[in-house]
C-alpha cells in the first residue's frame, strides 16, 4: 500500500496543526549521526538528576498538590549501595543512605527542604545497578519518571495544554539547576493562538524554579515549548494535569533533550477507548525536517511509515486513531527517522477517559534515542507490561528477565525478538515492590507501563549498560 505524506503545517493565526495530504515522493534515505551524548537514562553513569516537582503546598495561588515529589530509589544488585542525595532547592548538603540488595528506598523530598515550594535532588552512587527515579501524587492522579543521567541547554515540551476553565486543563514546567553558576534560559511557546516567548528566566545555582505556562497562554489545547538556555545547562520537566468528566489524571514528563535523528517510542497503542498522540518538532530555527515514523510490529507486514514534514520550530501531531491502517494492531512501537539529518524531539501522550473498559487516566514519554543490552525497571500498580523493541534489521535478540526483590529472585524464561520487532510482556504476576533486571543478546530498547485501579504509567526502563546509537 502507497504511504501518504502528512505535512505539518502550523497557521500562527489562530489555526491549529493541521495535516495535508499529498503523494509521496522519494527522499534521500542517508543519515547524519546521532548527537552524543545519548540521553536515554543509564545506571552506568552513577549521577542522576531529578529535576523534582512540589514540596509541600505547591505553587502560591493553587488550592492543592498538582505533583508532589518523592524519590523511589532501588537496588537490583546482589550487595548493599551507598547514595548520596543532595536537595535541590535546600541547604545543598549530600546526605547519604543505604539502600540494601534488592530493594527500594522511598526518599521524601519535601520533609528535606521544609521551607521550600518546589524541589528536586542530585543522587549520586557507584553503582550501576542503582537506579533512582520519581514518584508524583496530586489532586487528579498519580505520576512516575525516572531522573535524568544528562542536562542540556535545549529542552524541547510537547503536548501541553492550559484550558483551565472548562477542561482543568493545568500545564507547569519545572527548571532545574543542579549546577554551581547560574542558569539563563529563554522560553518560546507555540500554541494555536501562534507564537509567544519568555526572554532571561534565571535559575539560581542549586534551585528549581516552577513557570505556570496557564499564564503564559491561555486557554490553549495544544503548546509546544522550546528552552534554551542561553547561560548554563538545565533539566526540564512538564507537569501537566486534566480534570474533567472525560479525563482525570496527572502526567509528568521529561523535556525531550536537543531532539535526535533516529528515537524510538516503545509502547504506542491504537486499542479502542485508549487515545495516543505522538508529537514531532523540529527545534531547528532554519532547517526542515522530513521525518518517517515507522511502525513496528510483533508479527506479520508492517504498515507503511507515517511521512512528515515539518517546517523550523514547528510540531507535528499524530493522532494514532485518525490512523485507519493503524486501528487493527492493537499494540506496537513507532521509530522516528528523520531522512534529512535534522534532529527532531519526539514525544507521545495517552488519555484514556472514564467510564470504558480500560484503565481511565494520563500518561506519557518522550522517545528513547539510544538502545542497550541491559535495562532495569521497577514494577507498580495492578499490572505491569514490559515493551521490548529490536532496533536491528539484520539481526534476532535473546532477552532474559530477572526478577528481583529483598526475598530472592526469579526468572522469566528466555524469549527471542526478531529483527525489526516488538515483544510485550506481561509481569503483573509478581509483586509490585519488585524489580526487572533485564539482559539481552544484543541492543534493545525497553518501555514499560503500570496500570493501577485509577491511574495508568507510561515510561522508559532505564539502561544498565551502555548506550548506542539507534542509526
């Protein structure tokens, strides 16, 4: 079947992102190298940075939590790991905890800065078998993402939206400096209402700064944010809530670093009642990109890719249930390919509204732009699905899964992924409170979700060892 060309174009008078359709015509299919260094999370690097959320009563003028932060720290290992955590936003001593082998150790962040509104931590260990990620608990739901092993001077934020009034729509993004200097940022925000932008937003060194983006454009049902920072480096993350009577939740995500040229989104859905959208920009202020998304399945012939164009600083929207060639494979992977060498930052979202037969709630992720042979995870909610992705043409993967917590070990019996394809697995049968310490043959990509009664997961492992390429 002849794919289609979807062409992002977006109308600075109040017009939304609209996609036309046209015939397709050949591009050049010759890559430009991934920017190093990669930015997928990776226990190997022994320095995380969580870029936090609310301490306490959140921002000034809210009348409750939007996302309260605590750190989840766990340990795969096979012997007790020293770390230290250092409070963003507090008095900038490391204290020091021992978390034993396999287990976790939940950090309050906001009983360490009392005083303070928002903050975040720098974790520090020797151990690659630590990983250290976030929990967020507020009004409209529940919330996880793993810290960061890399900041940035480019931050790129898709998918937000500040209809407050009529939707409960609240979008917050969250400036972390976990540096000694100063940070300097500027901000420039695209929304159907056209473009806007905030000039010299300071991030003192060691703080975190909270920036309402419901001030900054109202009444928006899409905003794209890019943050440059042009003193420092920064971490970014977007806190972003709905609570209404078709959806109740509460997403958190991190900025999409610079943006690559191959990424990878491991778990995307077309399942009916389960609404996912992936959003493409290109951060580049004079470059268009054409980029492919491509579908991989589990078994079977792949549909053809989704193609885009996308104009400097635009975003592209990709609503997975206006894809009909999409609507039968209930479950797949999506690896973004930018044919022109321009970067582009690729993120998606889920809302899954009240009242059907699925978990309701809000989640999302950014793509994944590196792949590794080990990947950890921690497991939650009523159920925990395992997204495995093969980015080799050529080549099959064996992946093996230990299961992990403080009573022992099991093991999930090896499983091979062709080339080209995705595997899902399911865990919910072992304990919430334990972890996956998964190896593989060769280089994978791993995602994962968390399902609760209420509330729904969607985010990346981390990887455990080094990190390679995509292209």
């Amino acid at each position: 079947m002849a794919g289609f060309r979807i062409v992002a174009v977006t109308v600075i008078a109040g017009l939304l992102t609209v996609g036309l359709l046209s015939d397709q015509r050949a591009r050049d299919l010759d890559l430009v190298g991934v920017m190093e260094p990669l930015t997928t999370p990776d226990s190997s690097v022994g320095t995380w940075f969580c870029a936090g959320g609310e301490a306490n009563s959140g921002l000034a003028d809210a009348g409750s939590a939007l996302a309260q932060v605590g750190l989840d720290i766990a340990n795969v290992g096979y012997e007790p790991s020293v770390v230290n955590v250092t409070i963003l936003g507090g008095d900038g001593i490391a204290i020091p905890y021992t978390v034993p082998a396999g287990s976790r150790m939940p950090v309050a962040l906001g009983d360490l800065a009392p005083e303070s509104q928002w903050v975040g931590a720098l974790v520090e260990t020797s151990s690659p078998d630590v990983l250290v990620e976030q929990n967020f608990e507020g009004a409209t739901g529940t919330a996880r993402l793993p810290c960061a092993t890399t900041t940035d001077r480019l931050h790129v934020v898709g998918g937000g939206a500040t209809r407050t009034i009529s939707d409960g729509e609240q979008m917050v993004l969250v400036l972390a400096n976990p540096f000694p200097g100063d940070a300097v940022a500027d901000l420039r925000f695209d929304s159907e209402y056209g473009l806007d932008s905030r000039s010299a937003v300071v991030v003192p060194a060691g703080e975190v700064v909270a920036i309402r983006v419901d001030d900054e454009v109202t009444v928006a049902s899409r905003v794209h944010v890019v943050v440059e920072a042009q003193a420092g480096r920064l971490l970014v993350e977007q806190v972003q809530t709905r609570a209404n009577e078709t959806v109740n939740g509460l997403s958190v995500m991190h900025g999409v670093q610079r943006g690559s040229v191959v990424s990878i989104l491991p778990s995307v859905s077309s399942v009916s009642g389960v609404f996912d959208r992936i959003y493409v920009t290109n951060p580049s202020e004079d470059e268009v990109a054409e980029v492919d998304l491509e579908v991989l399945i589990t078994d079977g012939e792949a549909p053809d890719p989704i193609e885009l164009t996308i104009r400097p600083g635009r975003t592209a929207i990709v609503d997975i249930a206006d894809e009909p060639r999409l609507a039968e494979l209930a479950s797949f992977a999506v690896r973004a390919r930018s044919l022109s060498g321009v970067p582009v930052a690729v993120s998606m979202s889920r809302q899954v509204p009240t009242g059907g037969l699925e978990v309701p709630g809000l989640a999302g992720m950014e793509a994944s732009d590196g792949a590794a042979k080990r990947w950890l995870a921690v497991l939650g909610g009523n159920k925990s699905l395992l997204s495995i992705v093969n980015p080799s043409t050529v080549s099959e993967v064996t992946v093996e899964i230990r299961v992990v917590s403080a009573d022992g070990e099991t093991h999930i019996s090896p499983f091979i992924v062709k080339p080209d394809r995705v595997a899902f697995i399911d865990v919910s049968d072992v304990d919430d409170r334990q972890l996956v310490d998964l190896h593989a043959s060769g280089p994978v990509v791993v995602g994962r979700e968390n399902l609760g009664f209420e509330s729904r997961q969607l985010l990346s492992a981390v990887a455990g060892s080094e990190l390679v390429p995509l292209n």
